[in-house]
C-alpha cells in the first residue's frame, strides 16, 4: 500500500514509525511474543506521557501488562516502583513473575509474613504495608517514581477499603499512580476524583473479553444456551428456558398431587414427562457432562465450605476419574514436594491421603478454611491442567489467577453474614469472570444450574447488566487521626480527609437531594391551600390532633417499656436448670435454661455470656433445639414452673445429649400448663394531658365543620411532606463534611485521654500511632493500663488473639473456654477497658454501625491459640477448637502481625516487649509455619 503514497506522506509515516520505536513502550513491547491491545496501548502511552492512569477492565483482560509497563518505566528512569495487590497471595504470586521476567536482584517482597531483598528498585506488597510506610515516613519512599495499586476497587471493601484511599491521599505528588480494577460502572467519577486528589489521570474503560464469554443453563440432560442467536447487540432471552419455567411454575402444588385435585391421567402423563426432562442435576453428573463437551477445567462455585468439600467426596464416591496414569503420577510427585515439611502426624490430621486421592483424580475444593501450603498447591495443579474441577467459594473469585474454560454456578443466592440473598450483578460478572483462558480458550462458558423457581429472565438482567458500582467504605479511625495529626496537624488533617473519594461521593449525591427539598417546598404551599378551613385556623386544629394521637402513642410506648422491663427482670431471675414456658416466637413452648445470658456486671453466680441488649438466655426446647433467645421472645414476664438437674456430661452439640435431655425435659414438665397474662387497664384512660386536648379539639370552631375530614387528610399529608422535607434537610447536613465531622469528633475523644494535646501527639498517642488494627484503642489501653505486664508469651498470645478473632457463627453457644490464672484476669479486664471505652464513644457520638469505634474483644480463639503457643499438637488443638486448619492459621497469622506491632509499640525494656517477640516465636511453628510463603 505505500507504494500508493505520495513522498511527502511516505516520509512522515517513516518519521511516525521511527517515533514510536524510539518510546519505552515499543522497547517494553518487544518483551512479549504478543501484540498489546487498544486499551492496553492506549494506558500505556498515557503513562509514558507522564499521566497517571485508572483502567477499568475485565478479569483476564491482561490489564496487569500496565502495571508491569510502570515496573519497565521506573527501571528505565532509575526510580523505583511499589507494587501493590490486596492479598498476600497475589503479591507472592507477582513477586514471582517479575522476578522472573527482570531478574530477583531487581525484585522485592513485603507483606505481614515475608521480607525478600525490601530495598531493591521493583517491591511487590499489600497495601497495607505502603500505608504503614508512608505514616512511618520510611526511608524506602526516597526516589518512588511509580505506584501500581492492583485490584484498586478493593477500596469498596467494608473492612480494608479504607488503607486505598489513605495510600491514593497521602502519597507524595511527584509520584504516578497506576490503579487497575475490575469492571466497575463508575469509573469516571472515580476518574475524576482521582484528577483532583492526583492531578491528570487518564481513564481507560474497556468493556472487551479477549476470550468471549457464553451463558448457559443446565437442566436435567440437556444445556441450553440461555440467549437465542440472532441479531442485534440486544439478546432476547431462550423461549425454551422461558416456557420451562413457566410449566414448572404452573405445576400443581405437593398437596394438590396428593388429593388428586384437578389431575386428569392425561394431566399426569403430561407431568411426568415435563419432570422426566427438568431436574438439578448431580455435582459428579455436572462434571461429566462438562468432561464429556470438552469444557474442563471447571471452577463450580458453592458458597459453603462444607458443601465444597461434600463435592468432592460425592465424585470420589461416584468414581469419577479426570486425570490418567501419567497424570496420577505427576500430581503425586508435586503435592509430595510441597508437603514434604510436613510431618506424617500432622499430614493426618490434616485430612492429607483424602485430599491427595481427589487431586490424584484431577478433584479438588479450595477455600479460606484449607490450609493455606494446600491452597497452593490446588492452585499451581489447576493453573498446569493437573487437577480439572474445582469446587469453590466465592473468595477465589477476588484474587489468585486461575482462569477456567468453564464456570459453574450451583445457585443464585448467597449467604451474605446476615441473610440469604441474591447474589448482584456485580458479584456475577466477578464469579464468571473466571471463564476462558486467553491464548487458551477460543471461547469461556458460565454454567448455571436449574433450581427449582429459577427465573431465566433474572439470570439473563445479571448476565447483561454491568453494574458495579465503586463505593467508598474510607471512615477516619485513631490510629489514623494519631498519624495523620502527627504529620500535619489537626487543621490540614481535616483539610486532607476532606479530599477522601468517600467525602467527594457525598458531596455530589446533596444535588439531588436539593432538588427534591425544592419540589417538596412547593408541594407544601399547595398542601396548606388545600386544608384551609371558613370556620377557623385548621392548621392550629391539626396541630391539637397531632398531639393527642403523639400523646397516645407515647402512653402506649411506655406501657409496652414497663413491660420489657419486667420481662428482664423475670429473665434475670432465671438458673440454670429452670423450666420455663416461652411464650412467643419461633421456640415458643416448654424450654430448659442451659445458661441465662446475663448482660455484663449481673453474673448471678453465674459465668455466662456477657450481653448489652439485656438477658439472653440459651435454652434446650422440647424439640431437641439449643437456642439462645432474646428479649423479643419474652413480651410477658417468664417463671420458672419446675426445676431440673442439668448432667455434668451435657454437651449441647451432641443429638443424642439433647435427644436425652429433651425427653427429660417433657416427662417432667410436659403436662404444666402456664398461666395466662391478665391486660391492665390502659394508661391513656386515666391521663389528665389526653383530657385537657380531647375538651379543646371539642372546643375548637374547625370542630364543627362539614369538611373537617377532608380538611384533616390534606393537613395530614402536609404534616408528613414537611416531615419528610426536614429528614431530607438533615440529610444534606449530615452528608455535608461528614469525614471530617467525624475526624473532630475522634480527636476530642483523643484530646480527652490525653493522646492529644492540640497539634502535639502525647508519648501515649505516639504509641496508638504504631497499631494497626480494629481495636488499635483497645490495644494501647491495655499497655497504658499494664494489663498484660507479667503475663507468659502463651498467654498473651490469648490475650493479643480477642483483639483480632471474630467467630464465623452467631452467639448459640456457651462461653468459651479460657486459659486459667493471669491470662483470664487479663482478657476480664480487657472486656472492662472496652465496655469504658464503649460508653466513652457513646458520649462522644463515635458510632459503630457507621464503621468507627471498637467492636467488643471476641474471646473465641483464645484458648486454641493458648494451647498452640503452649506446645501442644495440632490434633488437639484443632479438635478443641472444632475450626478448619485454614482459619486456624488465619488467625494465628493475624496473631503473629499484632504481636509485633505490640512488641514494637510497648516500652522497650518491659516485659511485655520482650514475651511479645517470644509469643511470635511460640505461635509461628508447624502449620503455622509451613503456610508462610517462601
């Protein structure tokens, strides 16, 4: 074609060419034996130009090659660049990859567990650990050039989110960010905030799949696409899925069937033939129909762990086998080379042979309750073809790269720690994401079951819909106000936490809210038009209504509070081994106290849980049920109607103790009948203030009038439209400087305990600035307070542990066990400490539903770790503690990290210090230690 140029264009297309490869980028592209995408092109020349960037695009998409593009950039410069991910596993996992491709001299590794060559010019970390560097103002910073914040949209994470944005506010100027995210709908305002946080950051959204991805439903023998072909970029959704749902829909009801109710033969026939061709089918029946299209590997998401490992037991059993001999072989000798430091004993408890037979068979789970070393291993077999079905949960959908041909999605609902609820757009696009490996894969598939009420046109709005939203979770907390008030004072403080992605997400959302107090404003004239009366001030009328019904509602308020409380008091009274009649809810019915939940500081003579919301007692129904119930149960006061004794030999997680007990339970007490609750007469009826209004509405002109209804629904609306006006007032207000309201708000609670005087940081703040954590307050407390001098390192790993531990499952169970002596009087008074600092935020309006504050110190895992540190087995401990190996060295990891921050932060010369650093030396061993990456 250039022979149809003229010269002049000829020589600028050669002067063009010789350009582009004069730039970094055409150096960086020769570094790859395949051609860059637009986008990948586009984000690339932009950082060359000296911009930052934020890209925007799919899992798999290769957006990673700009992140690598800054490393290539600050090796060139002679400037270094941080590179930072979210999770340890991830960092481990690029660390390996750039070291590989730039040499491990020039490559370093920084997370909670691992320090490799930390001063080389490329270091891969979490996020975290900048942070920490950059309130520590670490000699590291000196000459970073580049930052890349891998899977930035983590900063919508309700728990970590916050650590994003201080790194994105409080890195110097002079330094390019480079933020990589998913697909997410708001790219452009986070865009736009970061050109004003960051100066000129260019946005690249890329909405392409480089492997094409198909949505499909699994019903019974046959798989269905769940679009029908056609043309258009709009996608109708398969008739034949939409008419199956509706003959399932249609389908008599079991009780219906049973009787016989409108069933001709013919209408039988006919259903037997529908429910020959629509069932769920098998996890082993998925995995062969997959095997047998030729769509393994396969990732089937269940969101139990329980349920992931059921999985695999049910394809061992159904003897499916996806790996052959040579497979077998090669699997054995890998799994045996990473596992070789672990001894035989611990390789047993840990369910070693069951787990190696399904990786064996190319099967595996992979979820947070495995040991991590196995995690690993799943992970390195899946990625190398080795292992060809995996049954997870949703975590790995959020990190390590293991990119299937196919995705599986057993149901379309999760459990979110609250409730049963579908899973969003957002989550879906993330799970499938997995699907179709690049330079693989011609194409991905995602797999949907068929469950019974399964509606093809709801998977078809989270198939097509692409939002996900980024949302800012960032909430000031005091270690943060410590560093920050440390480093620039409290004014700029302020200023800074003003310039949050939180704050500018606030601000924008008041215009809309404006706009509707204006509406509601005109609305209101109109309203009080409306109610206008001939006979008198209407408006004067309904206020006098008003109030008689506020005066009513608040007798019956009261009545109903008089009543609760006489409901705890009877609570209070109960013992163990009381038989009580609880008279509502769910257990309603004869019941057993096992243990009567006082709220803290009313023991009773009783050790049991430590409850603020009232008694809440845990109790054994007469069906066998141990639940702990709570005050909404018990709207009447309970007594005891007989006494039982309770066996020593009682365990409440045993069917056959409760099978037992429960039988007991209804010989002794099934015959009482309790007696009914007699109603007083109502307060209204005796109130002198509901006398005095009753006579003036009597009184009142408006009284009188023909249209006094008509006039009295019209001042009702304008009542509740000036009410509704007034909360939208305050919601202007309250989203008006809300990051740094409640920044003043800390730093008083602070100048009170004396970790603040003004700008100057107290040698008590000095030491909250260098915790990290949930209960950074908590933690300085306790070492101001010296409740943990003189205690073991043993011991105050238990102790350090209720800072960090939160149990997976609600309060239905009984106190946990705790290490005697020193270390129980320390966790006692660790409660204390908080229950003072709790009353202290009350006062101090620091509220933790909004994500500030501390939570209460969970004692849950101090015992296993106690035992742990202690020396003794992993099968004891791990049967003591009744928690998978995976969480148990979760948390002795989260254990290690805040020992050292406290052995850090405490005195050098007390004994604190000193048993912190041995406590880290007692708890990093065995799986502990094997599961710390190398």
């Amino acid at each position: 074609m250039t022979e149809d140029l003229s010269p002049a264009e000829r020589y600028a297309a050669a002067r063009k060419r010789a350009a582009e490869q004069a730039t970094a980028l055409a150096d960086f592209r020769e570094m790859y034996d395949f051609g860059l995408d637009p986008f990948q092109i586009e984000a690339c020349t932009a950082l060359e130009a000296g911009k930052g960037v934020l890209v925007a695009a799919p899992t798999g998409s290769g957006k990673t090659i700009v992140g690598e593009f800054a490393v290539h950039l600050a090796l060139q410069q002679g400037k270094k660049c941080f590179y930072t991910t979210p999770i340890k596993a991830l960092s481990n996992q690029k660390y390996q990859d750039l070291a590989k491709r730039y040499g491990a001299d020039k490559v370093g590794l920084l997370t909670g567990d691992n320090s490799v060559n930390s001063d080389a010019p490329v270091v891969v970390m979490t996020t975290e650990v900048l942070r920490n560097m950059l309130y520590a103002g670490s000699q590291a910073l000196i000459n970073l050039g580049y930052v890349v914040m891998d899977e930035v949209h983590y900063l919508s994470d309700r728990f970590r989110g916050a650590v994003w944005e201080e790194v994105i506010i409080h890195l110097q100027e002079s330094v390019t960010l480079v933020s990589l995210s998913a697909t997410v709908s708001n790219a452009e305002e986070f865009g736009d905030w970061l050109d004003t946080v960051r100066g000129d950051t260019e946005v690249i959204v890329s909405e392409h799949r480089p492997v094409p991805l198909f949505q499909h439903v699994l019903a019974g023998r046959r798989m269905h696409d769940l679009f029908e072909e056609g043309e258009g970029s709009k996608k109708a959704v398969n008739p034949d899925l939409t008419r199956m749902a509706r003959m399932e829909a249609s389908r008599p009801s079991y009780q219906d069937r049973r009787r016989g109710r409108n069933m001709r033969e013919a209408d039988r026939e006919r259903e037997r033939r529908q429910r020959s061709r629509i069932w769920t089918p098998g996890r082993p029946e998925v995995i062969e129909r997959l095997d047998n299209e030729g769509l393994l590997p396969a990732i089937t998401f269940i969101f139990s762990r329980a349920a992931c490992e059921a999985a695999v037991q049910q394809c061992l059993y159904a003897g499916l086998r996806l790996n052959d001999e040579e497979a077998r072989i090669k699997v054995r000798e890998i799994v045996e080379e990473r596992t070789a430091s672990i001894p035989d004993e611990d390789l047993h408890v840990l369910g070693y042979y069951e787990w190696l037979e399904g990786l064996e068979r190319g099967i595996a789970a992979h979820h947070a309750g495995m040991l991590p070393t196995f995690k690993e291993v799943v992970e390195e077999l899946f990625v190398r073809g080795l292992v060809k079905a995996v049954f997870a949960t949703e975590t790995l959908a959020l990190g390590i790269n293991m990119p299937a041909r196919s995705v599986v999605l057993e149901k379309l609902v999760k459990w979110n720690g609250e409730q049963h609820a579908d899973i969003t757009p957002g989550e879906y696009t993330q799970l499938t994401g997995r699907a179709g490996r690049r330079g693989i894969d011609v194409e991905g598939h995602a797999v949907v079951l068929w469950q019974r009420g399964f509606s093809p046109e709801h998977l078809a709005g989270l198939a097509g819909t692409r939002t996900y939203p980024l949302k800012s979770s960032f909430k000031p907390s005091y270690n943060m106000a410590v560093n920050l008030v440390e480093q620039f004072g409290r004014h700029r403080s302020r200023e800074l936490l003003e310039t949050s992605f939180a704050q500018f997400q606030a601000d924008k959302s008041v215009v809309g809210i404006s706009r509707q107090v204006q509406k509601n404003e005109e609305g209101l004239e109109g309203y009080k038009e409306s109610m206008t009366c001939h006979l008198g001030d209407f408006e004067e009328y309904a206020r006098l209504r008003r109030e008689l019904k506020d005066r009513e509602t608040d007798l019956a308020k009261q009545g109903a509070a008089q009543r609760r409380a006489q409901a705890a008091a009877a609570l209070e009274k109960l013992k163990p081994g009381d038989v009580i009649h609880v008279p509502t809810g769910k257990f309603a019915g004869l019941a057993l106290v096992l243990d009567p939940g006082l709220p803290a500081g009313r023991s009773n003579g009783h050790r049991g849980f430590e409850h603020h919301d009232g008694p809440r007692p845990l109790v054994l129904t007469a069906e066998r049920q141990v639940k702990r119930l709570a005050s909404i149960d018990f709207p009447v006061p309970v007594e005891a109607l007989e006494r039982m004794r309770i066996p020593k030999s009682f365990n409440p997680r045993s069917p056959q103790s409760r099978r037992d007990l429960a039988s007991a339970l209804r010989t002794k007490a099934g015959h009482i009948v309790p007696d009914r609750q007699k109603k007083g007469r109502a307060a209204a009826a005796d109130d002198r203030e509901i006398a005095r209004l009753r006579t003036e509405l009597r009184a009142h002109p408006c009284h009188g009038c023909a249209e006094r209804e008509d006039h009295a629904r019209w001042a009702e609306r304008y009542y509740r439209l000036r009410r509704d006006t007034a909360q939208l007032e305050r919601r202007i207000e309250g989203r008006t400087n809300t990051i740094a309201r409640t920044f003043d708000r800390i730093v008083k609670l602070l100048t009170e305990m004396d970790y603040l005087r003004g700008d100057e940081v107290t040698e008590h703040g000095k030491r909250l600035a260098r915790l990290y954590g949930e209960l950074d307050l908590l933690a300085s407390e306790c070492l101001r307070d010296g409740v943990w001098e003189g205690l073991s390192p043993a011991e105050l790993a238990a102790c350090v542990s209720a800072l960090v531990f939160e149990a997976r499952v609600g309060d239905d169970a009984l106190a946990p066990k705790l290490p005697a002596g020193k270390a129980k009087a320390a966790l006692g008074e660790m409660v204390r400490i908080w229950g003072r600092l709790d009353a202290l935020e009350e006062e101090f309006r620091i509220n933790q539903a909004e994500g500030v504050g501390q939570r209460e110190p969970d004692l849950g895992f101090a015992w296993a770790v106690y035992q742990w540190a202690s020396g003794k087995g992993l099968d004891e401990v791990l049967r003591e503690a009744e928690m998978p190996a995976g969480d148990f060295v979760r948390w002795c990891k989260q254990v290690i990290d805040v020992l050292g921050q406290i052995s850090a932060a405490a005195p050098g010369g007390s004994s604190v210090a000193r048993n912190a650093r041995k406590a880290v030396d007692e708890v990093l061993r065995g799986v502990v230690a094997y599961s710390s990456v190398q």
